[in-house]
C-alpha cells in the first residue's frame, strides 16, 4: 500500500506549476520554494514508508491514482505554505503592542520618535560624516556630536555609546578595574533578564569581586574598611527589578562620591534604565535621574538607550573626561561600539529631551504620562467605532493597570483603562491567538477570562489597524 503510495507523489516540476504556490515562488523564489518542495517529499516519503501502508492524508483517503496523487500534492503543498508562514512569523516584524507594557523586552522595548525615525531613514540612504570632520576636510573621531550635545544636556565632561548597558558596564570594569577588586554592596548583586549577572561581569572583565554589608542593611563603613590597595573602582548597582524592604540601610549617592573622592577611586554608577525625567509626578520615588547621579558626584554613570531615554538599544557611558578616554582607548571599544544609525536616532532623542519636547515626543515618555482620564476617552472613542463594524465581538470597559516594563520600578502601576473583548465562538486564549497571528500581529493580554487591550502602549496612528484586525477576525 505504501509503495502504491510513494509512486503518486508528484514530481518537483508538476508541484512548482501548482496554482496554489505561485504566490510563494513570486515573493521567495523558485530556488527556495524548490528546495522547500523536496524536504517536505523527503518527509512524506519516510511517514509512508514507515507507516507501512497504513498511512492516511486528512485531505482524501481515496486510493485510486488521480485522487489519491491529487491528495498527495495538496498535501505538500499545505505543509510548504505552513513553513514559509512559520518561517516568516519567525522573522523580525512590527506588531502592535496591547499589553500595556511599555517597555516590553520581548517586544523590542523602546519605539522610536518620528524624528529618530526620519533621522535613521536619512543617514541609511546615503552616505554620513560618520567619522569625518567637515570643518578640516580630514578624518573625524565617531560620535563628537552627540558627546557635545550630551555635555551641554547634562553638564557632563564627556561621553561614549556602546552596543548596550551591559557592554557599558562590562567595558568601563575591564578599563577601570581589570586586575584590581571592585567593591560592591551586597544587596546590589543584581541579576537582570538573559542572566546578566553582575559578579559574573566583573569576572569577565578581568576585576576581582569585594562584597560588602550585607543582604540588606550595608553602611559607608563597610566601603571604607574593604577599601585597600587592590581597590580599583567603588560599583554602585541600580535594582531596578527588585527592591528590598523593611529593616534596610545603605549609604546615599553623595556620601558614597565623598569617600571615594577622599581614597582617590572612581565611583561608577551602573543606573540600568537611565531616566531624565523626574518620574516622582506618576508616583515613582525610587527611580534616580542621570542628573541626579552626576550631581552627586559618580565618576562614570551608564544607562541604557532604549529604556527610559526613549531611544533606540546602546550603552551610554557619561562622566569624567580622563576616564571616559580610557574607556574610549580599549581595544574592546572597537568592538562595542555602535552604527551610523545608533548614533542619528541617539541624537534625534537627545534633541527632544534638549528642546523640551520629550514627553511628547518620545513615545516612551508620552505612555508613561498619559492619563487614565485620556486612556478612558480614547478607549470609548475606539469602541464606538468597533461597534459600528458590525462585529461579532462584545466589549466592555475596566479600569486597571499598566507597567513600565524592562526592569523598571517593578512595583509601580499605571492607571489606565482596559477594552476587554469577549466572543460567543471563541474563547479568550482563542481570541488572542487569532490576533497574534493578524498581519500585522496584536500582541494583547488575557484578565479574567477575557482578552483585554490597553491603548497606552497603542499609538492613536495604530488604532485604525487594530480596528481592522477586529474586523478581520469578525469576519472569519
């Protein structure tokens, strides 16, 4: 039976004529399509051959050669177009974000400014001064621009940007520290998401760990006391995804900078998300600003770009001139270093926080500061027009709560108004598969039973997409 079998599967050449592949040769080539075509015969050939003639195809179960070849083909073809369509979920693609997570790690984090946007699209379509001076017609240093425009936003000496936070704490260790001891309280021995461990980086800088205090209670006596010659750099650690309550104690930002400054040793500041806006207003009182750890007197701070800054993934290193041309001179700064296009939508973001015009215009800034009061409206606002598509969905308003998301003040909530959406034919987790499969995805999340969208983490420019994978799915 099986042997009957095998001898009606198609040719490559009849399979690559079939109507139904003509869209995936267009838009991936025959090349692929072709090659696709024979692991999946080769596939179906070893299920026949060991089903030992009692294999059947959901598609026909008719044996005779025309029907049972025609089944067989469109079979094939419905497992190609199921690999091409996993290889294409697979790829990196815009998705709207519902969550109400607005910085969701797993969803890239921070969305860019439209003018970080239109600076991007300017520098990638041609060539940029990337590393030439205009002035003198010879070769420039990387980054002179944007280094000026952070010492004119934040009063810092100097600046570098690499891949990421990590890489800015891992480079600055390996410049300042490799061979000494690092101190660090042990109650800031964080671990971030990936396992990004902070005793496992001074390891690979090439520094020697120093714990001081204890879990939670660590005073500026035990910094002094393990102070010695081997010490290098005093770390301070930002918990951004943690805290620690009750009976706790650690020395402030300046207390600490004094000391140093008094043992003659760099005071670096690993601040993690890197805000510069006072988030104290949204009730958040225990996330710092760059300027206030600058102004304490830290050495060198580093942050992210694509947290709170609103900007797109790099490391940023600010502090002391002679330091941050140390960092710079590290033969591993070659290969941390960030693009042309980090750089043009780095300046972009930084420009909104220097006319100030961040909260507006960086999206990141603008979700965290919008008002349940404006998040219930839009919300209305939507769901009236989701009705009048006629949809075979029922949705209801709930009051809630966003995150911040990526690390940050893990323990704060948003206020903000839900759109819960709720079928007769479909279940919540049903629903939210349906729409995580739209074009472009929806990524929503599940409250009690029903799909829920939070419009904070949802561009008004994005609404009208939503709307049509609503109406997409009514329809289906």
């Amino acid at each position: 039976m099986s042997e009957n079998r095998l001898r009606h599967l198609p040719a490559i050449d009849q399979l690559l004529r079939r109507a139904g592949l003509q869209s995936l040769i267009a838009a991936a080539g025959r090349d692929l399509v072709r090659d696709r075509l024979r692991e999946v015969l080769a596939e179906l050939r070893q299920e026949l051959l060991s089903a030992n003639g009692a294999a059947t195809l959901p598609a026909d179960t008719k044996t005779d050669a025309e029907t049972d070849g025609e089944a067989l083909a469109r079979e094939i073809e419905t497992r190609v177009q199921q690999r091409f369509l996993r290889r294409q979920q697979s790829q990196t693609q815009r998705v709207i974000n519902a969550t109400g997570v607005v910085l969701h790690t797993n969803l890239g984090r921070a969305p860019l400014s439209p003018a970080a946007l239109t600076a991007i699209t300017d520098i990638a379509s041609g060539y940029c001064n990337l590393e030439y001076d205009l002035t003198t017609g010879q070769r420039g240093k990387r980054g002179t621009g944007l280094e000026q425009m952070w010492r004119e936003l934040l009063g810092c000496e100097a600046a570098a940007v690499v891949n990421n936070c990590a890489a800015a704490v891992f480079l600055t260790l390996n410049t300042l520290a490799e061979g000494g001891e690092v101190i660090v309280s042990r109650g800031e021995l964080i671990e971030i998401g990936g396992s990004f461990r902070i005793p496992d980086v001074i390891a690979k800088s090439g520094a020697r760990l120093r714990e001081v205090g204890t879990t939670n209670r660590t005073r500026l006596s035990d910094y002094e006391q393990a102070i010695n010659e081997h010490t290098r750099v005093i770390l301070r650690a930002h918990p951004s995804n943690y805290r620690i309550t009750g009976f706790t104690e650690k020395p402030s930002l300046a207390e600490l900078a004094a000391l140093a400054k008094a043992r003659q040793i760099p005071l670096f500041e690993d601040l993690g998300s890197g805000c510069l806006v006072n988030l104290q207003p949204l009730g958040i009182h225990d996330e710092p600003t760059v300027q206030e750890s600058l102004a304490a007197g830290c050495s060198v701070v580093a942050f992210s770009g694509d947290k709170l800054l609103g900007g797109p993934q790099a490391g940023i290193i600010l502090g002391q001139a002679e330091l941050i041309k140390r960092i710079k001179t590290n033969p591993l700064m070659r290969a941390l270093r960030v693009d042309k296009l980090a750089y043009a939508a780095l300046e972009a973001t930084v420009a909104a926080y220097a006319s100030g015009r961040a909260l507006t215009d960086i999206p990141t800034q603008a979700a965290l500061h919008a008002s349940q009061e404006s998040l219930t409206q839009r919300a209305r606002a939507f769901v009236r027009r989701a009705r009048k598509l006629n949809t075979q969905l029922q949705f209801t308003l709930r009051d809630d709560a966003s995150v911040i998301g990526g690390g940050t003040t893990p323990e704060t909530k948003l206020p903000t108004t839900l759109i819960c959406l709720a079928s007769v034919h479909w279940t919540a987790d049903q629903l939210e598969t349906k729409l995580r499969q739209n074009s472009p995805p929806v990524i929503a999340r599940i409250v009690e039973d029903q799909l829920a969208f939070d419009l904070r983490t949802v561009s008004p420019a994005n609404e009208a997409e939503l709307l049509s994978a609503l109406q997409r799915l009514s329809a289906s």
